[in-house]
C-alpha cells in the first residue's frame, strides 16, 4: 500500500470523523471532560450540544435586540401622535379682518 492509497483508506475509516487542530489545551481538557461526564465520552453528542446552546444563545441575543427595537420604534410613533399640535395663529390683515388657517 502506497501513500496515496494509505491516505484514501484513513478517510474511508474516519468518513464521519473531524479533526480540529491548533486546540488550546484547557479548552481541549474542558471538552473531554464535558464528553466525559455528560455524553459518556461521545464527542459528536457534546459538540452538538454545545452547538446548539451557542446558535440559542445567538438567536436570544437577536429576538432581545429585536424587542429593543420595537419598544424603541413604539415609542417613537406614540411621541410623535401626541406631540403637542402648533397652535395656529391667525392672519390678520391690513383693515384688522383675521383669517383663519386650517
């Protein structure tokens, strides 16, 4: 079996497998030990959970910044219908005769 053909059979082996370098060893340990503990060592269950609770975490984030916005556009439009009307003043003209604006 030749390099090439060595390569092409570890992909076969490893088809559903990842490999993720340049780790940082605390972060590394952390997720062994989350695997460990919780999953019973099954790394794909512990990286979907983890995935999960950060596309959760992101989606909160998104739909808080959403409600913000609402109550701030909400906000906006009700100052604005209340705001004080300008009282118009009448037109008076030159013989003392006022008019009206509408």
């Amino acid at each position: 079996m030749n390099g090439a053909e060595k390569v092409l059979e570890k992909i076969r082996v490893n088809q559903g497998g990842i490999h993720i370098s340049r780790v940082p060893e605390k972060v590394k340990g952390q997720f062994i030990e989350l695997a460990n503990e919780e999953f019973c060592g099954d790394y794909g269950m512990t990286l979907t959970f983890l995935m999960k609770g950060l596309v959760s975490h992101e989606s909160q984030m998104i739909l808080e910044s959403m409600d913000n916005l609402n109550e701030r556009v909400s906000y906006l439009e009700a100052s604005f219908k209340a705001g004080p009307e300008e009282s118009v003043k009448p037109i008076t003209l030159a013989s003392g005769k006022e008019i009206k604006r509408k």
